[in-house]
C-alpha cells in the first residue's frame, strides 16, 4: 500500500488533497517534525533532505510536495494536461513551479520571519513580506480571470495552491482583511473547499496529536541553524 508521511503543514496538506481526490488507498504516517523525528535514521531513507511530505510505493519513492503531485496525477491521468496537449501543459508546469519557487518559500520565510525569528528582523521580514504580497497578487490577478489557476477546469495546481491558500491570513499576519485584499483567492479557496476531498484531507490533521508547543526542544529540531549563533 502507499505511505504517506505527512504532518499538518500546507505541503503535506497538498498531496493529502490529491490521495483523497484520486480516491487512493494509502497508510497515514504522522511524522512529528517538532520532536524531531524528520531526523529519523528510516525516514531519512525516504527523504533524505528530512522534510515533509513524502510517498512511498512499493519500491517507488517521491519526496517534496510538487513532485509527489506530479507523479501521483500522472500516474492516474488525472488533474493535469494530456501529455500531447503541449499548450495547457505548458501553463501547468509554469504555474505548478511558480508555486513551488515561488508562493512556497517566500510564504514560508514571511511565517517564519513574522512569527518566529528574534531580533532584529525588520530588514528581512520586510523582505519576505514584500515577496509574498508580490506572489500572491499575481495569484489573484490570475483568478480574476479564471475560475481555477489553468481556467475551468480543476487541476493539481489548484491543489498545490490549496495547501498554501487555508493559512493566508497567517501568513502575511492581516487576518480577516487578507480576504478584501485577495478577493479571488478568498473565492478560490471558498469553492475548492466544498469539494468532499478537501474536507477529507482537512479531517486527516485529527488522526493524530502533532507538539504544538515550540518549546526549546522544538525549536532545536526546527531551526538547527541557531546552533551556529553567539551564545
């Protein structure tokens, strides 16, 4: 059967989406990544870069989130362009790695710099916020236009954007005015969340009780760079 070692994070939330919208049976391997166990000698077997998510499939192995996506849609012919549609398979790929160097780790710094880092830290929150608001208009900007990110029709790119799109407001720390702001995005979110699948993949975050506190355990697990700061 297929692993799928996950925790609640937006990437792992996208290939959650996807399993539950292919309708695949897999097995459910909570990786708790605020005790540490990312670093665990048999999940460093599967992802050696130790981040989550990652898939397994008999003596198949995908690890990072976009290429699970990928490999899991073709795989089943489904949510992305046929092979020979070279057009709309050109708008998949290109907005398919925009979210992942782009909409992924500058959402990520500006999490990590508003809510995590100490001080000083105004230079480069200023800079991952600024980055973040850039990717996220031409997110918006493209919705605008679109009912989903390749037109009409639903793809894994849409889900990619999923796994971001549910902690926007936390992300860029505006809270409920995130949505005047991103109007088509709210609405993006809105219809792909009455999809079935996505209350699946939403209702998988309860199968287990992730460390919630970022204590200094936690935060050595998380952010091992500090060990190379003055003490």
């Amino acid at each position: 059967m297929l692993k799928f070692f996950y925790n609640a994070a937006p990437n792992p939330m996208k290939v959650a989406l996807l399993l539950e919208e292919l309708g695949l049976p897999y097995e459910a391997i909570p990786v708790d990544t605020r005790k540490g166990e990312q670093f665990a000698p048999e999940f460093l077997r599967v992802n050696p870069n130790a981040k989550l998510p990652a898939i397994t499939d008999g003596d198949v192995t995908v690890f990072d989130s976009n290429a699970c996506l990928l490999f899991l849609a073709e795989r089943a012919g489904q949510f992305v362009p046929a092979v020979h549609d070279a057009q709309q398979r050109g708008v998949m790929l290109s907005w398919l790695m925009f979210i992942a160097s782009g909409i992924g780790p500058f959402s990520g710094q500006s999490v990590h710099f508003r809510h995590a880092a100490p001080e000083p830290k105004a230079y480069a929150l200023n800079r991952y916020d600024f980055e973040a608001h850039r990717h996220w208009s031409l997110i918006n900007e493209r919705l605008a236009t679109h009912t989903y990110m390749l037109g009409d029709g639903y793809s894994i790119v849409d889900i990619a954007l999923w796994g971001w799109v549910r902690l926007l407001p936390y992300v860029l720390g505006t809270g409920d005015a995130t949505w005047t702001q991103y109007p088509n995005i709210k609405r993006f979110l809105d219809l792909v969340n009455t999809r079935p699948a996505a209350q699946r993949a939403e209702a998988l975050k309860t199968r287990h009780a992730f460390k919630t506190d970022m204590d200094d355990t936690a935060k050595g697990f998380m952010f091992p760079q500090n060990k190379r700061l003055p003490s």
